[in-house]
C-alpha cells in the first residue's frame, strides 16, 4: 500500500491495531520484552510529534517495524552512556580531591610568604624572576630587555629562587 500526504494518523491507527504482532517481531529480533514494550512508546511518541507529510511510505508495519527498532537502539545506545547504580556508589565513595580547609590554609599562607618574599627582593632579581617565570618570556630576551648578558640573567634567576625558598621555609629538603 503506497500513502502519500501525512502519514501519521494512518501508522498510529496502524500500530494500535497491530501492536501485538509489532511487540512479538521486536520481541524475537531485540530478545527484550521491556525494550520491546518501550520501543513501541517511543514510536507512538514519535508519531506524535514527527512531520510524516510527504513521505511516501510503501509498507507501513515495515516502517513502524523500522521506526520502533531505531527507538531501541537509540534507547540502547543511551543507556551505554549511563552509569550503573553500582558505579554510582562506587564513585560517591572516592575521596574528593579537593584540598581542605587546613590545605587551603597553608597554601594561601604559602603565597602570602612568597609574595613578600618577592617584594623584598632586590630589584634586578625581582625583575628576572617576574619576566621569566611570570611572563613567561625566554632568558635571553631577557637578557636584552634588561641589557645585561644571558650568563647575568641565569646568575639572577638562580639568586631570586634561592631567595624565594630561603624566606619561605622551603630551603634545601
């Protein structure tokens, strides 16, 4: 039977006459009744919303059969992606990562000593060690920023660490 215009309320007709025999051929090619019974309600809800106008459909159980079979995979699919009620558990039991409070703490008091450290140092150390570590920019350009030679700005780099973990308490461990 070939039907062109909408099809929609000639295949909900369809698959309400002929929902069992739908059900029993997913039921054999899906071997799940429940996906079966969902496959077939998400080709109900498809049909309500899907624009069927100007399809032209040669075999309409063959299509429902078709449509409720892509539902199903498309359930399958989705639920690949979902976790286990197990992994779930499993994952709510991993420790977070996160610092705490006391972790917290000691660090903001970590970078509050290197800032003053930083500040304190002299200033072609504290210059080297921003343009360097900071802005990220490669020794000898440094070196030619400043006008002082790259064997200068090694010398000073090295300073401004040593500088750094002296007043920070994170001298040689």
């Amino acid at each position: 039977m070939t039907q062109k215009g909408d099809a929609r309320p000639l295949l909900r007709s369809l698959l309400v006459q002929r929902y069992n025999d739908l059900k029993q051929q997913l039921i054999r090619r899906l071997g799940n009744a429940d996906l079966a019974g969902e496959a077939l309600q998400d080709t109900w809800l498809r049909l309500q919303v899907q624009d069927e106008r100007d399809t032209l459909i040669a075999s309409p159980y063959s299509y429902l059969l078709r449509m409720a079979v892509n539902a199903a995979v498309d359930a399958q699919r989705a639920q690949t992606r979902m976790l286990s009620a197990d992994e779930i558990e499993s994952l709510a039991e991993l420790p977070d990562p996160a610092p705490g409070p006391a972790q917290t703490a000691e660090d903001r008091a970590q970078v509050q000593a290197l800032a003053r450290a930083i500040e304190r140092m002299p200033e072609r150390c504290r210059q080297v060690l921003i343009l360097v570590r900071w802005e990220g920019l490669p020794q000898a350009e440094v070196a030619r920023r400043l006008g002082i030679s790259l064997r200068a700005v090694e010398y000073e780099l090295k300073k401004a660490h040593d500088y750094c973990m002296a007043r920070t308490g994170r001298g040689e461990r």
